[in-house]
C-alpha cells in the first residue's frame, strides 16, 4: 500500500500522523483516499481539480509533472513539498 | 580524438559551435536588434523605497517633440487575482504586473513607474524629467529580521501568510511559512553528546551578469507582437507577457538572442511588455535597454538571509539530529527561493531527526529571484560553519567527519526525500584523494585552509527538438533552450553520439517560439539533461525513419535493417549515414526527427565540494585566495570543457558572494552601489586558476547518465572561504560577505574577548 508523507504543518489535520498507509494507484487516488480519512485535506492541496501552482508532488523521490493523473506504485511514498524554481 | 567508455563523441571537446561568433563579436545580442522605423525607450523608476502614488502627469513629457509615447501602469490591464506559474515559480498575476509598471504603491527604490518612446534615446531621456509623480513617501522597511516584527510598515496590506495551502488571514510581511520535519529531533538532541547552534546572515546579492536586460518589441497592425530579447526562456518570457498584457500566446513570437549571462536573474520579464505596449502606442518597434544602475536596482536579486543552525551529534561522530530556521527575503512581492533552501540545508548529511522551520518575508528591495542553485549557497555556508565545529569538538577530522555523515543513495532527507543513486561521497573521496588536498595546507603567517561540500537537486521539465535531415548526410538540430553556457554543442554531441555522427555534421540552433515545441526555462540545471534527452529521442526517431529509407531502397521489411556505428545494413548491402541521405529524395522526401520530453523521473542532483586556501591581511582584513579546487559530480560530462567553465564560473561567483559582494542601501532606502566600481565582483586579478576534479556518478535516469552541472558549485564556496580564513586566523565569520571591514572587526572582537578573557 502507497505510503503518504504528510508536511508537518499539515499534521494537526491528520492528528499528528506524518505517515499514512492510504489505498490509491494515482495521486488523485491517494489525495482522496487522505480527504475520506481527514477532511478538508484535499483543499489544502488541491485547487480547480489540479495540485496547487504552489505545492508539488512527489512520488518515490521524483516531483512528478501529470499531477493528480500521476501513477503511484504499491510500495511508493508520496510527499507534498513546496513548489521550486531553479536558477 | 576518442572519448573512451565506449563514447565516441560525448566526453571529448570540440570547438563550441557559437565560439567564432562570440570571439569575434558577430554573435547578435538583444542591444544590437535592428529594425527600420526603430524607436528608443526609457523607463522612470521610482526613487523612494515604498511610496504611494497619488498622481503622474505625462502631459509634458508627451508634448516634446520627438516622443512618440508615453506608458504607466494605468494603461496595462487590469488583471485578476490569480495564482499563474509562468516558468519563473508560481506568482499573483497583479504582482508579476505591477513589477513591470507600478500601479498604486511602489515599493522599491527603481521601481518602474513610467515609460516613453522617442526618436532617439536621448529624447527618450529628456522625456523621463518632464513626467510629473506626485509621491505619498510611506516608511520603509529593508532589514529582515525588522520586516518579520510586528508593526513594521507593510508593504501589502492585504497580504496574508500562507502556510501550505492554508491562509492562515495573519496579515504581515510573512508571505510564507512551511516546516519539514523527521523523526523525533527533541529526543535526538537531548541525547547527543555535543551540540552547537549558530546564527547566521547574508547579505542581498545580484546573479552579475555583464549584459543588461533588454527587448524590442514589434506590435504589428494585425495584432501579432514579435520580441526580441535576452531571456533564459523564451517559452517563459513569451507566457508572462501574455499575461501581463491579458493576450494570448499565440499573437506573441519570442526571438531569443545570445544571452551575456543570466544565472536565473533573466528568467523573469521586465522590460518585454513596456516595448510591446510602447509599439502599440506609437506603431514602431520600440527598443528597451536598461542602464547598470536599473539593473541592479531593479532585477532580481538574490535573497539575503538569516539562518539558525543547530546541529547534534554522538561521541562516535554521528549527527543525530539537526534544526534550521531559515527567514530569506522575497523582496517587493512574495515567492522567493526559501523553499529550495530548506531542501538544500542538510541536504549533505545522512540526518534521521531534523527539523526545518522556514519563512519568506517581503520587504522594500527588487522582488528576489532565482541565482545559481538559489537559497543552496546561504543555507551551505550556515551548516558546514556548524559541521566544522562539531568536528571540532569531537576531534574528529572535518573531512572525516563529512564522510562519515555523509549522504548517499537510499538517504532520506529531512524532508522526506529518499535520495536516488547520488555521488555525494565520491565527490568528498575525490577531495581526499586530491592532490591539492594531499599538499601541505599553506602555514605562513594568517594563512589557512578551509573545505566545504554543497548541493543543489536540478529539475527536469518540458524540452523539445526537432532534427532535419540534409541530403549531404549533415544534420540542422532545431531546440527551445536558449544558450547560456555553450549547450548547442552539449546537444548536439548527445545528438551524434546517437547516430554516431561526426559533432560537426550536428549543427544545433536555438529558434524562435513559432519554430519550436514549447521549452522551458534554461535554469535548474535542466537542459544537458532534459534538452539532450530531447536530442537523444529524436535521433533514435530519425534513425527508425532512416532504417525504413534503407528498406526501400533494398526491397526488404524494415526489420530487416540494422544500424550499428553509423551504418544501415541488411545482408551484405550497406550504407552509411551520409550514403543513406544522399537518397532521401527517392525514397520520400525529408527526414524530419522530433521528440519532446518532460522528465518526471531520473533528475539526478549534483553534489560539489571545495578545497580553498587564503591568505588574510591582519592589517586590512583583505582575503587573498591562494589556490581554490572545484569537486562536482557531473553523472557524465558531455562536454568536459563546459563542465569545467560552469563548475570555475560557478565557484568565482561563489568566492565574490563570500568575499566582497552585497546590496548596500542608505538611510533613504536607495542602493548605493548600482555599479560593477562600487558593486564588487570578483576579477580575474583577484583570483586564482581554480582547479577542476570533475566525478563521474552516472545518473541512472539519463540515457547518458548526465547530471546538470550549472548550479550545485556556487553553493560550497562562502563556506570553503569561512573555514579558509577561520584556519589563518582563528575567527569564523558568521555574516556575509566577509568583506574586509567585517573581517577585521571580528579579528578585534575575538582579540577583545581573549584579553578579556585573559584579564587584560
């Protein structure tokens, strides 16, 4: 089952847990399986049905570019980092 | 000339393919745009930090004669409240507007208030005194830690602070606060044997590039812009001109130019919508070029800082835990470079506990922008001043002390990350086995040696490439990323290495945004990678359509043809690449390859160490650099040449930033020293040769295993310099830069404290 990393200042969302087992073969599946769980999650990372400009995804260490669409293995981790610009 | 590994092309150094037009001065930059009917533009920059405008008449200023416009915020349009990310990080649209021409407020000394056209700059010029601003001068604010209290002036009143995705409604200059954290820290260091907690600042500095921002702008009667600029993405540029200008991408053409230098200062647009709206007003092309002191005053610098580090660790020599707090300035508007930082932070260390508290702040100075590996370079001189000294403590050799805390694949940072295959120790061994490290550290009188190691994590996004095929077997490679450190050889090596081509057959050109799929920005250290993976694609697309070519031409099925060392095959029938284009003709027509990639898998970071040595003056506190060595990992270095430039350039960008380089501003909030004589970087009379010991990790996500190599060596060199002049002279400096006067006021304050110490 795809493990899910939640940011700490996100963690009294999630009563303190910074890991979380959730179902879901897609980011969209994880960030929903994380909504039924601890509502009001998905607004927090989710803006008009896409990851906020603000917020990236991480699957497995890599910031995945298909967004909600983008594939999550049975084994991966999902992290939610703060979106970047390079010089 | 071979380059071994089983490369033909890839690891040699050909002649770079722009080399003869630089040298010679032929290469076409955006200042030397010439157009008929060519007007000249001007822009009135503010000269107060933060001031309300109450009014601008531009009644005069418009009747001079010879003035064929006159622009202010007023007339570009009003946009909404929208978040966009437009290459350059995501912005509100009103913001990235009102950097370009300020509406209501403005809030920097040089910020943009109003722009003209002439016949001539000099009319131009003369125009800019006649435009009438009438000014609310509003206090400011330009230190950070004074912009983070409660009560300092606000620049935005309506800003509130986000904190990942929530709006937590605090009204402030804290635009943004985030945390990462792992493990248990509190317990961490309540069990470690030694721990140690510094504070750090740096100051603003400026990306230096020689060439100032400039564009011309061609708004035609059917509504169709063409611009000509110095950007790092034309894609970028093409996009937030859109933006401010509320049209669509499509009625805009960007035309890069041979770009002088932008280290992340170019991403962002100033000058492109004021020249497009300047030619829509007069019905010329309009030429904008920007004077030193705007460029300074008014692009984007880099954020100075203020860090706390507090590191723990075992009598063993093992971290155990780690804290940062870490408040960067974003400058006029939020959206600065804190979040990079904290991924960079501890980036070097295998850490199982940590916890990284960050804010970006705005306050009145030119909204913050990328720069080299941006947030790497504060954020490295704060954790290995840190590292020295618990090393020191423990008795434990730094380099030592590195290795054995040192990150390498299967790591997981402290913000969760789980490291990839990565080079981080190779590069520490590569220090170790070095023979500038191996030679006896200089031991005259205030002379000393210091070591360092820094990352930054690259990226890979949208790339795109086309190849044509020409019937003398040549190639014309077609790319979107605009050439800043030689990359139209980088490609096209990785192009004919595919196709096992001579490189000189490979001609690369960067092209405009209607001749080319969309590229992102030349900046993460993304295009070796991405672009070359472009390259590399669409080679193997034009080999699959040259292998069904050969087929045709011997009657067989296309799986009946090899291609192996630049020759198609089938039986005993042969031909080589240049054979094979001489039939094109006959066989269909051009070739024409494509491919276009958006990585999201395989974007290898770059780790990078220093070895310097100094030599400080007791009398001045001036830092001579003796000898100064550049580690990096470049996965595989295409062009090893290349490599070794961005790996020097990168490391005399870093020894300016830690030796002389920052923002000086008055009592009044204007910046002092808007010029290469009072803003010093870094000549080559001040430095060495600095060394080059390029490691070869191969990135196991690339089809060559590159690695991006422009930015992870600007990170280590304030903190080799901190460590250097700490060795000659016993006191760690813990601001930058280290400028002389600093340097010689923490000589007193040591000797101060010793005799104090002693009794005296």
């Amino acid at each position: 089952m795809p493990v899910a990393w939640i940011p700490s200042l996100m963690q009294k969302l999630t009563e303190g847990q910074q890991q979380i087992p959730v179902e879901g073969s897609t980011v969209r599946q994880v960030v929903e399986a994380l909504e039924s769980l601890y509502p009001g999650f998905k607004d927090r990372i989710v803006e008009d049905d896409r990851i906020r400009t603000e917020i990236a995804v991480a699957v497995d260490g890599e910031v995945v570019t298909s967004g909600l669409r983008a594939r999550v293995g049975a084994e991966s981790e999902v992290h939610f980092l703060p979106a970047l610009a390079g010089g | 000339m071979s380059a071994g590994n089983g490369y033909k092309v890839i690891g040699t150094r050909p002649v770079r393919h722009d080399g003869v037009d630089k040298v010679t001065g032929r290469a076409v930059y955006g200042g030397d745009t010439r157009l008929s009917g060519l007007l000249y533009g001007q822009v009135l920059r503010s000269p107060h930090a933060h001031a309300r405008i109450k009014s601008i008449d531009i009644s005069k200023a418009q009747a001079l004669p010879g003035v064929k416009a006159v622009l202010t915020g007023a007339d570009l349009p009003k946009t909404g409240d929208t978040i966009v990310d437009l290459g350059e990080g995501p912005a509100r649209l009103k913001y990235m507007s009102d950097n370009v021409l300020a509406t209501d407020k403005t809030l920097y000394s040089g910020h943009p208030v109003a722009a003209v056209c002439a016949s001539n700059v000099h009319i131009a010029e003369e125009a800019l005194d006649l435009i009438e601003v009438e000014y609310e001068v509003l206090e400011a604010v330009l230190n950070l830690r004074e912009a983070m209290k409660e009560g300092a002036p606000q620049l935005h009143p309506d800003m509130t602070t986000q904190e990942f995705g929530e709006d937590t409604g605090r009204t402030s200059n804290l635009a943004t606060h985030f945390q990462h954290k792992l493990g248990d820290p509190d317990t961490a260091f309540a069990s470690a044997d030694v721990v140690i907690e510094r504070e750090f600042n740096t100051a603003t500095v400026h990306q230096g590039y020689i060439e100032p921002h400039n564009a011309t702008a061609m708004w035609n009667a059917d509504g169709q812009i063409t611009i000509w600029t110095s950007t790092q993405g034309s894609f970028a540029a093409r996009a937030q001109t859109g933006a401010v200008l509320d049209i669509p991408v499509s009625k805009i053409k960007v035309v890069p130019q041979e770009i002088g230098g932008g280290f992340g200062g170019k991403i962002p647009i100033y000058l492109e919508p004021i020249a497009a709206m300047l030619s829509k007003a007069s019905g010329q092309p309009v030429k904008l070029i920007m004077t030193r002191p705007a460029v300074f005053e008014s692009t984007g610098p880099t954020p100075g800082s203020h860090i706390k580090i507090k590191m723990g660790a075992n009598k063993d020599g093992k971290i155990v835990a780690a804290e940062a707090y870490i408040a960067f300035e974003s400058g006029a508007y939020p959206g600065g470079l804190v979040g990079a930082a904290a991924m960079c932070v501890f980036s070097c260390y295998d850490i199982a506990n940590g916890l990284i508290d960050c804010y970006d702040v705005v306050l009145n100075k030119p909204r913050s922008f990328a720069y080299r590996a941006p947030g790497s370079t504060q954020a490295c001189f704060a954790t290995e001043h840190v590292v020295e000294l618990l090393a020191a403590e423990l008795g434990i050799d730094p380099l030592e002390f590195r290795l054995k805390n040192s990150a390498t694949t299967g790591t997981r940072r402290i913000d969760g990350v789980v490291y990839p295959k990565m080079g981080c120790k190779e590069v520490l061994e590569a220090i170790r086995d070095s023979e500038h490290y191996k030679s006896a550290a200089p031991s005259g009188p205030n002379q000393g040696r210091g070591i360092s190691l820094g990352y930054w994590f690259n990226v890979g996004l949208q790339s795109a490439c086309t190849a044509s095929v020409n019937n003398d077997g040549t190639v014309s490679l077609s790319e979107g990323s605009t050439d800043i450190g030689g990359s139209r050889t980088s490609i096209a090596m990785q192009f004919a290495e595919t196709l096992s081509l001579d490189v000189d057959d490979v001609r690369a050109q960067v092209v405009d945004t209607d001749s080319i799929g969309h590229t992102d920005v030349t900046g993460g250290s993304r295009v070796t990678y991405a672009t070359g993976w472009a390259a590399y694609k669409s080679a193997l697309d034009v080999q699959a359509q040259m292998c069904e070519r050969a087929a045709q031409l011997w009657e067989v099925e296309v799986d009946q043809v090899a291609f192996e060392e630049g020759v198609f095959s089938s039986g005993d029938k042969s031909y080589t690449f240049k054979e094979l284009s001489g039939h094109l003709d006959e066989t269909g027509g051009p070739v024409i390859g494509r491919a276009t990639v958006n990585p999201d898998s395989g974007v290898g970071g770059s780790f990078a160490a220093n070895i310097a040595d100094v030599e400080v003056d007791p009398d001045t506190g001036k830092v001579q650099v003796l000898r100064f060595t550049v580690i990096q990992d470049a996965g595989k270095a295409i062009h090893p040449s290349y490599v070794e430039g961005q790996m020097q350039g990168g490391s005399a960008q870093g020894i300016g930033w830690a030796l002389n380089e920052e923002y000086y501003y008055n009592k009044d909030g204007q910046l002092d020293n808007s010029s290469y004589l009072d803003y010093r970087i870094p000549t080559s009379l001040d430095l060495p040769m600095i060394e080059t010991i390029i490691v070869e990790v191969p990135n196991p996500g690339h089809p060559f295993g590159v690695r991006g190599v422009g930015e992870a060596n600007i990170a280590p060199p304030p903190a080799a310099m901190a460590g250097a002049i700490a060795d000659a002279i016993g006191v760690r400096l813990q601001e930058l830069p280290m400028k002389p006067s600093n340097v010689l006021a923490a000589t007193q304050a040591s000797e101060g404290q010793a005799a104090l110490a002693a009794g005296g």
